[in-house]
C-alpha cells in the first residue's frame, strides 16, 4: 500500500506541475517517489510486475490530468492516447529497472536519463508521434526559466528536470540508509543551486537580449467558426465575406501582413484550381486597396487524377480507378497576384496519417483510428516552405500540430523565414486545456529560433509572440475579432537552430552504450 501511494503521488506531482495551470519546481521532485519505490521493490526481490502496475499508475495519473481534454474530440482518441502512452513510459522504466539490477547506481540512473530522453525523441519523429507530454515542455508557462532554450532546446529542460530528479533521489536513498539530517541539508543547498542557476542564467538573457530586426505590422483574423457545426457546412462564399469584414476592420496602409487560420476555406477546394479559387479572390480582393500588403491563410486542397503512376503511400483511393491527394495547406498571396503553397507535414495521428500503413492496413483495411477532426490521409511535402513578400520578408507558415516539434520549426528559421505564422484550429477540444498548453508551447518555438510569432487561432488564442516567448498581445477564446500589432523580424540563427535536438541524440548513444555495457557485464559474471 505505500508504494501504491508513492506511485500516485508521482503522478500527481507531475500534473500539478504542468502548463498551464501547474507550477513547473513540482518537476524538479516528480519522479521521486516512484524511484523511491523501484529501489526498495528492487532490494526486495519483488516481480518485476508490480514496478510495471507502479509505473502505469503514475503515468495514467500524469497523462489523465494533464491531456483529458482530447475527449472532447472523440472519446475513442482519449483513451487510446493516454492508455497507449502511458504504457510506452511504463515500459521505459521497466527498462531501467531492469538495467538496474545489473548495474551500479550511477550507471543505471544514468541510462534512465538517457533511456527516457531517447523516448521522447523517438516521439517526435515515428508515426505514433506525441511529444506533448516531453519534459522540456513543462516551463512553457514561465519563459523567464528557459531563455537558454536557444543553446539547447527543449531536451535541456528535459535534462534539467532529470538531474534534479536524480539528485534529490541519491539524498534520499542516503538519508534513509544514514537518518544524517545533515544529507538533507547539503541536498537542499545543492539541488537549490542546480535549479537557481539555470534561471539566473536565464534571466540574464532576458534582461539583456534586444530585438534589432524590421518592424512587420501584422493583422490577425479569429473568425471563431465552430468546427463541429459550421466550419463545413460554411461555404467558402460565407467565409470570404467574414474574413473581409474582419480585415477591413483593422487594416491599415501600413499592415504588411494579413493572417487567418487553418483551413479557415475548407469547401471542397482542387489544388489544380486553386487560382481561381475563391480564396485566392479573397485575398486578390483585399489586397487590391493595400499594396503594400499580404494575405496568408490555411485552406484545404485535393487533388484528383486518375493516374496510378503518381499513386503514394499517403494517397487516397475514391472509386473505379480515381484517386486523390488531401492536402492541410497555407497559402500566400500577394497584392501583385501571385501566390505560394505550404502543404502540412507533421500530421496527427489517426485524423490525418494512417501509422505504418504496410504493417496496418493488410490487418485492420481502410479503417484509421480515428483521434478527433475529419479522418483522412493527408499529403505531405518534405521541405520547409516560407513565403516571401515582394521586398524579400520570409514567413515561415507553421500550420497547428507543426508548433509543437523544435527542430521541426528551426526549418523555417534556417530557410530565412524572418518570423513565423502558426495558423490554428483549436476548438476541437473545447475551452480546456489543450488550447492553451498548444498557445504555450508557441512560445517555446519563439526562444528556440528567437523569432517572432503570429499565431491565428480560428477559436482563439491569437496572439502576437516576441522573440523572448513574451506575448505582446493576443485575442481571448470564442473571441471573433482581430488582432493588430507589431512584431520584429530576425534572420540570426541560434545555436539550437545549427545544432538541433543533439542533446537528445547523445542520450541515444550514451543509452545505447550503457545497456549493451550492462548486459555484457552480467554475462561475464555469469
């Protein structure tokens, strides 16, 4: 019974210290008491299955009050998603409790830092992709913390949070072999100091770093369409006459961007006609009084051919021999006419990729599992699109799910994109928590490129973001309206940027080394 207490208590440590409601210093001791747990079940000769029942608790505990909220899509995603992800956490630390009991303390709690900082990489990149739970994302509320962000992305959050961790663990374990009351004090000064360090640190950067780049007045547009009951049953017609009233409201001579969300026009749009489209009018109409100005919104492409020759693994088939690409787009239009298109490429999974579809689809056929939004395959392209406007100004069109992936966004950044757009729909989970902790890891992405960020957000959250992940400004949820402001441009390419995810990367071969050194080791022994 008490490490089934110690086990929920890690969980909820975890919650209560995630965005956007927690405190994230509840990080720094999370996951001790589960470790805690784990030594004595270990020294006790315990089955391996109760640190599985242990781990599962926690995590289920975490994932549940953290990411509930994707009920709110579809109750079948909910639980697939924290079932599923809770079980791959528990199976990370089955890992190294197995490690454990073949190896010294430093190595194997080493290999745990690194076991665990390999699983979330693994999450941002296969098909099952869902970092939104990764540990660096848990100072997304308190930028002021993660300035250095741009020196080590979020896997240094991660890291930070894991040797805190460690160290108040190892005080522990001593203290309870010793009752020295002195190893607690020691532990409180050093531990202290880890976290006080980094955040001085921090707000060093912050009190000392200046936007030097070009003024862009931006005007952001929150139609507030909702998803479930107008957003496809709006005709494009209806959405274009929305957007210009909105527009209108808050254009000037000056605004040299105009943003609306993601597939804000979602009638029925071929990619082949696309200029002649309805949405491009749109934009053509706008911008036919403001020169000086551009229009980039989201929309939703298909394009339809009978060719099998052009067929791919993310094509759909319709019928008697037709086929069709489905396309998460944005688009860029110019006051002069011409136009640019960014197609969607880090999907969600279920709504709009099928996960390893040569292993699924001969088992379950054309079913997907469905995680909330409209089921289908959408095509993807490989490169980081930015637009650029006439005199040169490059905007990365960072579309929904894409904000959450750093060296993902570093792309557009390293393909002199001078600032980002992220168009959004976010109503899908209602006015919880999942819009705001996805509007917090903006900022993440903002310290990381340290480039400014326009976020239009159908339902809200839109805001104005600068390069420190300060928002400026920004229009609330359900909110229709629009968003005016300026932000600053930067073509610098931060060490995070050149780099990317390396910490991570080490941490894949330092686990890799540790668990071949300790299998190694028990068979010598043997």
């Amino acid at each position: 019974m008490k490490y089934l207490f110690f086990a929920i208590l890690s969980g909820l440590l975890l919650a209560i210290g995630w965005p956007t409601y927690g405190f994230p210093l509840f990080l720094f001791f999370g996951f001790v008491p589960l470790l805690v747990a784990e030594h004595k079940i270990r020294y006790h000769n315990y089955h391996k299955s109760q640190i599985f029942g242990l781990a599962f608790i926690t995590f289920f505990i975490w994932n549940m009050i953290t990411t509930w909220w994707i009920y709110n899509s579809t109750p079948f995603g909910m639980w697939f998603a924290e079932l599923v992800n809770s079980l791959l956490m528990t199976l990370v630390f089955l890992i190294y409790h197995i490690v454990a009991r073949r190896a010294s303390f430093t190595i194997s709690i080493l290999f745990l830092a690194c076991i665990w900082m390999s699983f979330e990489y693994l999450h941002l990149q296969w098909q099952f992709s869902w970092p939104w739970l990764n540990l660096g994302n848990g100072f997304a509320n308190f930028t002021s913390w993660i300035q250095w962000y741009e020196y080590t992305g979020t896997f240094g959050g991660t890291l930070w949070i894991w040797i805190v961790n460690i160290s108040i663990f190892k005080s522990v374990l001593l203290f309870l072999e010793h009752k020295d009351k002195a190893i607690l004090y020691k532990a409180a000064i050093r531990n202290g100091l880890i976290i006080l360090i980094p955040i001085v640190i921090s707000f060093i950067i912050l009190k000392t770093y200046e936007e030097d780049g070009r003024a862009v007045e931006v005007v952001i547009l929150q139609p507030n369409i909702n998803p479930y009951t107008e957003k496809y049953n709006t005709t494009d017609t209806r959405v274009g006459e929305l957007l210009t009233t909105l527009t209108t409201s808050g254009i000037s001579e000056n605004t040299d961007f105009i943003i609306a969300p993601e597939t804000v026009f979602a009638d029925n749009n071929r990619l082949k006609k696309f200029s002649n489209s309805i949405a491009k009018n749109t934009a053509k109409s706008i911008l036919s009084n403001y020169p000086k100005a551009n229009f980039l919104s989201g929309i939703s492409l298909i394009d339809v051919f009978r060719d099998s020759s052009r067929v791919r693994q993310q094509t759909n088939y319709h019928k008697s021999g037709v086929f069709y690409d489905d396309y998460n787009s944005a688009f860029l239009v110019r006051s002069d006419g011409t136009h640019e298109l960014y197609n969607k490429s880090k999907l969600v999974v279920g709504v709009e990729n099928f996960p390893y579809q040569s292993i699924f689809k001969p088992i379950v056929g054309d079913a997907m599992i469905d995680l909330g939004g409209t089921v289908a395959k959408k095509t993807t392209q490989p490169d980081r699109e930015v637009f650029f406007s006439k005199d040169g100004l490059g905007v990365g069109p960072i579309i929904c799910y894409e904000s959450v992936y750093g060296e993902f966004v570093s792309g557009y950044a390293k393909n002199n994109a001078d600032f980002l757009a992220i168009i959004t729909n976010d109503a899908w989970w209602g006015n919880t928590q999942g819009h705001q902790q996805h509007l917090a890891y903006a900022k993440i992405r903002a310290i990381e490129t340290r480039r400014s960020i326009a976020r239009s957000a159908n339902t809200g959250i839109s805001a104005i973001i600068n390069q420190t992940g300060t928002i400026v400004s920004k229009l609330g949820y359900e909110e229709k309206g629009v968003l005016k402001g300026n932000l600053k441009t930067n073509d610098a390419i931060t060490f995070y940027m050149r780099a990317g995810d390396y910490i991570a990367r080490v941490a894949i071969f330092l686990m890799i080394f540790v668990f071949l050194f300790s299998v190694t080791k028990r068979r010598n022994k043997a």
